[in-house]
C-alpha cells in the first residue's frame, strides 16, 4: 500500500503595525500591487510607507503639513496622512477644506477648525488620537471668542450632518454632555470656560434672551441657567470623533 504525506508549511510574519498609527485592520492589507508606471498603487494611505501617502491612486512623498498636501494636490479630501516633520514621519488627521492638521498623535495639541452645518463657525478645541488613531478625542470645544459649543445632532428637520461631520470628523462615535450654566445648585458650571455670560453656541433654545428657537445650524444663544456644553475645557468630558 502507498501513502503519501503533504506538508504544508505556513511561514508568518512579525510586523509592528503601531508606528502606522495602530488601526485594526492594518494587519489585514495586503501589499499594492505595482504601478505601470514605476510606483505604487494604492487605494489608501495606510498601503504606502510611513513617508508617503496615496494622492490619486498611487503612493506619492509626505509633505510637511496638511497646508502643504493641500496646496501641491488640491484635491486631496478630509482624512489621515503623514506628514514629515523635524522629528520624523507623523500621521494625522486633515481637515482639507482648511489645510489644516484637526488630530495628531502624541501629547495634546490645539487645534482650529470651522463649522461644516452653515454657520461656518471657527472654533479651538483640544484634541488627541484615540483607539489606535482609528478615532480622535476632543474637549475645550469653544468658538475663538470663548463661549462653548453646545451639542449639535439630527433632531431637527433640515440638519443633515452628525456632530462630528460638522467639524470635519468621518462619524461620531461617542458624545457627551457637561451642565453648563448659572444653577449651581442643580449642578451646573461654567465647564470651565472663562466666561462672564453663560452664553453658547447651540441650535435650539427655549425662552432663550438671544438666540432663541430651532436652527439648523450653530448660532449664539443664552443665557442659560441649565444648558448644555459638549465637553468641559479640563477634558474629563470629552467627545470622540471617527477618523477612518
């Protein structure tokens, strides 16, 4: 009697996918096959190496700002790049309408962006990478005059965008509230925010003094005795942002 024994030998690999900013399903990806023209194909940027990024379907240099990406390919789209900075490669997220960096890894930074939903608010926050910079934590939410941007979502007819795609994130994916107002006993502070009237940038209001009614976009309202800020400045109320 014969026999035949097939071996079969499987051969993996050890990678360090957290200098690629830590995604889930990095490991998943495969290697972009070659272009006829002598680069790299690509559909994203986390298939091109640390010092490039996919413009157009093929891996292409990093600049050294989202401004710069910005201004050398124009349509370039919101999302995650990397950029070459004095210390080296870092990957962060652009706001491309802008040009300008609204995430980044490492210490926390501020960072400016502008509403999205009409008002085209300018606004600070404070922001860091989170879940392996598949997502981005922000908090001092404030317009540049200092007043706190309240919650913002699709409960009105007419609003299209969720809170986050209103500053220039992909999605929501988890939001808070802090009790901003002048009833202390009930709870409520100024969340922080240095500011001498409890007013806010929201979109809806009852028995408001300036602002009041429904809106479908951010405008200034209060002032408030129970209201509601997205996040505190201190970040121990904070939101998290979709970045991929």
């Amino acid at each position: 009697m014969r026999s035949a024994v097939l071996l079969t030998v499987f051969l993996a690999g050890c990678f360090d996918f957290s200098a690629l900013g830590g995604s889930k399903d990095m490991a998943m990806q495969t290697e972009p096959p070659p272009d006829p023209d002598g680069g790299v194909a690509c559909s994203t940027t986390m298939q091109c190496v640390s010092t490039q990024n996919c413009i157009a379907g093929q891996c292409q240099v990093a600049l050294a700002s989202c401004a710069a990406q910005k201004a050398a390919a124009p349509q370039s789209t919101d999302g995650m790049y990397w950029i070459d900075t004095q210390s080296g490669p870092q990957l962060v997220y652009c706001d491309m309408k802008l040009g300008t960096e609204l995430c980044t890894p490492g210490t926390p930074q501020k960072h400016t962006g502008r509403t999205r939903e009409g008002s085209n608010l300018s606004f600070t926050m404070m922001s860091q990478f989170a879940d392996g910079a598949d997502a981005c934590d922000i908090w001092a939410l404030q317009g540049t005059d200092g007043f706190p941007l309240g919650p913002f979502g699709k409960d009105l007819p007419g609003i299209t965008l969720t809170q986050c795609q209103t500053l220039g994130f992909v999605d929501d994916v988890s939001l808070s509230e802090c009790r901003y107002g002048t009833d202390t006993a009930g709870g409520y502070s100024n969340c922080g925010f240095t500011v001498s009237t409890y007013l806010a940038w929201g979109h809806h209001c009852s028995s408001c003094a300036m602002g009041n009614g429904d809106w479908t976009h951010y405008v200034k309202m209060g002032p408030f005795t129970d209201g509601k800020s997205l996040t505190n400045v201190s970040g121990t109320i904070r939101a998290r942002c979709k970045t991929r």
